[in-house]
C-alpha cells in the first residue's frame, strides 16, 4: 500500500501510540486526522504535527460515533485509512468481590470492540470508494496470553483480534481494501502507566513497525516481543480453517 499521500483518520491520536503514528505519517506526506476527548491535548498534539487536523469526541458513545463518522464523510471524503486505536483498560482483581469487575470489563469490551466494530462500519461506505483503502486495528500482545492484571482487557483485545480476521476475510477477494492488526507488546505511554509502561518500548517502535508492514502490505504486523509469539502462533492458525 501507498505510505505517502493518504488521508489518515487515527483514533486515540493525540497522545502515545496514536500520536506516534499520526507524526509517522505525518513526516511521510500523508494528510492525518487526530480524534479524542481532551480538547487541549487535541491542540497539543496538532503542534507537533504537519497537515493535521483534529476532531474531538468519543468514540465509545454511539451518538459521538455516528457524528464523527458523518463529518468525515462531508468534510474528509478522501479518508482512506482508518487507524482504531482509541482504547480502555483497567487493573481488575478479579479475586476482590467489591472491584466492580463486570463494569470495567463493560468500559472495556465497550470501547476495545463494539465501538470498533460498530464505527468501522460506519465508514467501511467511504472506504470502499477509494482507490485503495485500509483499516488499522491496534490490538495487544495480550490477544494470546491474558493474565491476573489485566484479564478483562485482555479479552476485550482477544475479541478485537478475533473480529479483525473475520473482516480481513469477508474482504478478502476485495483489492482494494486491507486489513491489518497491530499487536504492540508493553509500550512506555501515559496509558500504561499504572501496569509498568516505564519498562515498555517507546511508541515510535509500534508507527515504525506499522509504516513499514504498510509498504509491505503485511497484514499482521507484531511489535517487539511479539514477534516471538507471533512466529510460534501464525503457523498453527494458518492451518485452521476459514
């Protein structure tokens, strides 16, 4: 696929892995649209960006999914990437009965999947009509293994994983469009903060990676520590059928 010349939608774009990606592709000479909440982050975020706008909202409010899909529509109708990034995760014992477990795995679930399952269809329309296109899932290392810190967003990415290959293959006989998933180990972000993020690779590893399996068109693009696993898993699964 084409790296220079795109128009790049990335949610979750003003801070960490979606800000790294966003000046990624910024420097290559791609158009890039940043999404958040934080309106002064958004800000922050477009001064250290070329040929950026921003567009505030939350995309795990449906109403906020349908508006920001409308307006790409209108104002962006050269969109021809989009990057789900946005995310939510949540330290869950899920051994303390008043942790309140069922509703940050909700948050999760909400966020990690449904909101990108839903607002990915809003803009597959768009999509379809551009020379080439594609769809970017940032998933996690955490897809194949989870564990006691975080096991409710585990499955929430096991559940994005999932749902990104069966999109890659309902179009699979399509051309012009690719489906890709990211799978970033521990990366050092604001995000991670609270599960060790310090010990993580820095987020410009993950948009490099990202940029070169574009060139690539490789479709599963594992970061770090991932490509251990990856390497172990992918010739397994290749032999199940689909």
């Amino acid at each position: 696929m084409k790296t220079t010349g795109n128009t790049v939608f990335i949610s979750g774009g003003s801070a960490g892995i979606g800000l790294a990606i966003a000046k990624k592709l910024s420097e290559a000479g791609n158009k890039v649209i940043i999404n958040g909440r934080n309106k002064e982050r958004l800000q922050n975020a477009l001064k250290e960006l070329d040929n950026a706008v921003a567009i505030q909202g939350d995309l795990s409010v449906e109403s906020e999914r349908i508006r920001i899909a409308e307006e790409l529509a209108v104002q962006h109708p050269d969109v021809n990437i989009v990057i789900n990034n946005a995310g939510a995760a949540y330290m869950n014992d899920l051994s303390e009965s008043n942790n309140n477990a069922a509703e940050k795995a909700y948050q999760e679930i909400n966020t990690n999947y449904i909101s990108v399952i839903h607002f990915t269809s809003l803009l597959l329309p768009q999509l379809l009509q551009q020379e080439e296109a594609a769809v970017v899932n940032i998933s996690s290392i955490a897809v194949f293994r989870s564990n006691k810190y975080l096991p409710t967003y585990s499955a929430s990415k096991a559940a994005l994983h999932s749902y990104t290959q069966g999109l890659r293959d309902t179009f699979a006989d399509n051309d012009k469009l690719n489906v890709y998933e990211v799978y970033p180990p521990l990366v050092n972000t604001e995000f991670s903060a609270e599960i060790g993020g310090a010990n993580g690779i820095p987020p410009a590893e993950v948009a490099d990676e990202l940029f070169m399996a574009l060139e690539k068109n490789q479709f599963e693009v594992p970061v770090g520590d991932t490509k251990k696993i990856h390497a172990l898993m992918d010739p397994i699964t290749a032999h199940i059928p689909h």
